[in-house]
C-alpha cells in the first residue's frame, strides 16, 4: 500500500516525487476518494492539497468523512485540502500548515482565498492565490522589503479582484493611483525575487508528515 496525494499547482508532481514515494493523482474532485475506497487494496492514507471546483463538483466533507471512518489517515494542507481539514479535523482529518491553521482559527474564511485557475494539462497556475499574497506581503513587512501602507492597498486591490484575474501585475494595475511607483516597483521586485509561496510550502510539509506516518505509523 501507497499513499495517494491529490496535488496540483501547489506543487508539481516531480519535486513531490523527491519527498514521499506515493502515487499522485490530479486536483481531487467529487467521487475521487470513494474510487479510492473501492479499490481491492486502499491507500495507507490520503493527502489532500489541491481540488477542483469550477468545471466539477468539488469534494464534500462528507466523503473526506467516509475515508477517515474507513480507518484511513487522510491530510490536508495549502488550498482544497487545507479547507476541507478545517471543517473535518474534529472527525479526524489531520489539518498540516499555515493556510490549514488560518483557516482553523478564523484569521481567513472565505473560499477564494485559495482558489486559483490552472492549465488542466500541464496543471500550471494561470493566477496568484489570495492567501499566497497575503502571506508574502507579510513577510515582506516584516522583512522592511514593502511598506506597511502600500502593502496594505496592494491587498485590498487584490482582494477585489474576481480571483481568476488575480495576478500581481493586475493588482498593481488597480492599486497604481493611491500605491506611488516607488512602493509599486519595490512590490513587484518583491514578488519577482523574493516573495514566498505558502501553498507550496505547506504541501511540501504535508509530504514530510505523510512520509513520517508511513515509516512510523505516527504523526
């Protein structure tokens, strides 16, 4: 038995390959874990880190829910799986990272926080997440990279986007009048060069977790 990890544009398959020996399947949907459980032998747990919502159902609690009573251990971390750990994790899903944890304590609660547009095939990100942003600005304060005010309008602007047109470049582009060109070009250094991507690093620690389950039988 082999772990199944449901991963897309937060992390690609062969950097993730690197980590945790599992077969990696596409961003889940609706009925992707009950295939799981119909296999003649299941999983030795599941990660959940990407899902799709648009052109699909998107997985339900619920079938999360009959994995975990199956006796499954079943993670979530960065996007999809970080939403679904937050509302399942007093049933037994294992919640993993920052985006999990903002979710669990109310620091974020809606939806396009996390949601993205990606190429099916290639599953390449085509926008910037909500909360990779408002992670990296963050930081950037912290770090005396970006300025607190403009950091500030650069989200504001980003969190009026509808979350497909939400990129850097457009942010700026609607943030350009009240921003001044110097704090919007130290931004868009920032981001260039700098700038984190908490999606990818959380579902590089939901990898660590599972490997560490694997080999231990514990989290």
């Amino acid at each position: 038995m082999r772990p199944v990890i449901f991963l897309g544009p937060s992390l690609d398959h062969e950097s993730a390959a690197r980590i945790l020996d599992a077969e990696y399947l596409p961003p889940i949907a609706r009925g992707d874990i009950d295939a799981l459980l119909a296999r003649e032998v299941p999983p030795s747990a599941i990660g959940i880190v990407d899902g799709r919502f648009l052109d699909s159902l998107s997985i339900s609690p619920k079938e999360v829910l009959r994995a975990v009573d199956a006796g499954i251990p079943t993670f979530g971390s960065s996007s999809m799986g970080a939403l679904r750990a937050a509302e399942c994790a007093a049933f037994g899903m294992r919640g993993v990272g920052h985006v999990y944890e903002a979710y669990a304590s109310g620091e974020i609660e809606a939806d396009d926080e996390v949601a993205i547009v990606f190429d099916p095939t290639s599953l390449r990100a085509l926008s910037r997440p909500m909360v990779d942003l408002r992670f990296a600005v963050r930081r950037g304060v912290e770090e005396g990279m970006i300025e607190a005010g403009a950091a500030e309008l650069f989200l504001e602007a980003a969190k009026s986007l509808h979350f497909p047109r939400r990129t850097v470049g457009n942010a700026l582009t609607v943030a350009k009048g009240d921003i001044g060109a110097s704090a919007g070009e130290a931004i868009e250094k920032y981001f260039a060069t700098d700038a984190p991507e908490v999606k990818r690093e959380d579902a590089l620690r939901l990898l660590q977790v599972v490997h560490q389950h694997t080999r231990s039988g514990k989290v």
